[in-house]
C-alpha cells in the first residue's frame, strides 16, 4: 500500500469536495448538475485555497504551528488566496466591463469565472478547517 502524506490527502480532498460542489450546487437552485463545473476555475468554493489552506491545517496540528513546514505551507496559502482574489478576481470584473463595452461573438467566448470574491475564498478557508481537521483525527 502506498503510503501518503496526510498533508498531501487533505488538500487533494479538499480539491475533490470543492470542485464536486460546483457540479452538484445548481441542484439547489432547481437545475441539474453542472458536469463542465468540475474543471472550472474561479467560483464557489475557492478549491485551491481549500487545498492549500487543507494542507497548512494538517501540518499545523501534526507537526506544530511553529515548525517551519507550517510556515511554508501558510506562506503558500496566503499567496493562493491573495491571487484568487486580486488577481484573477480583478479578470472576472475586466471581462464583465468588456462584455457590456462590447457584446459581441469574441467577448462570449471568455470565461465566466476565473477569480474569486472574497467569499469564495473565506468559504474555501471554512472548507480547508474542516477537511485537514477530519484527516488529522481520522488517518494515521
């Protein structure tokens, strides 16, 4: 059996969930599931910060706040969320501006979502709490 770094089975779980959810979440909203959703970027959760922020949890509570893994992965994750937001979220609000500036056959071929809102990426930290806690008590 190979054997994993709990670390690495957080964030790969939290990826799975998150990207799972924007398939299955228009279920709420009375439509069917969304299969393309699944390999989207930008929407509700942020899945990267998830996996990230998974990742630097696990560590946290396995190696210790104060070790210099924690640090690393913490670093990383601040810089995930920072890029979700700033960067790739300023291209959703660009994208937007260029469709109502032009709302033609060129501008409807961008993405709809490739940054996040600040909530998006708060949800992705909710979900990293609780998958890198799960697989910090559950796997040995």
């Amino acid at each position: 059996m190979i054997n994993l770094p709990v670390a690495l089975i957080a964030a790969f779980s939290a990826m799975l969930i998150g990207q799972t959810w924007k398939v299955v979440r228009p279920i709420f909203r009375g439509s069917p599931p969304v299969l393309k959703n699944f390999l989207q970027s930008g929407g509700f959760p942020s899945s990267h910060t998830a996996a990230t922020a998974s990742m630097a949890v696990t560590i946290a509570l396995r190696e210790g706040f104060s070790s210099s893994l924690f640090a690393l992965a913490a670093v990383l994750t601040g810089l995930v969320a920072h890029d979700a937001v700033k960067v790739r979220g300023t291209i959703n609000s660009l994208v937007n501006i260029l469709r109502r500036l032009d709302p033609g056959e060129e501008t409807a071929k961008l993405p709809d979502t490739v940054g996040h809102t600040v909530g998006e990426v708060i949800a992705g930290f909710v979900l990293s709490g609780a998958v890198g806690a799960l697989c910090h008590w559950i796997l040995p």
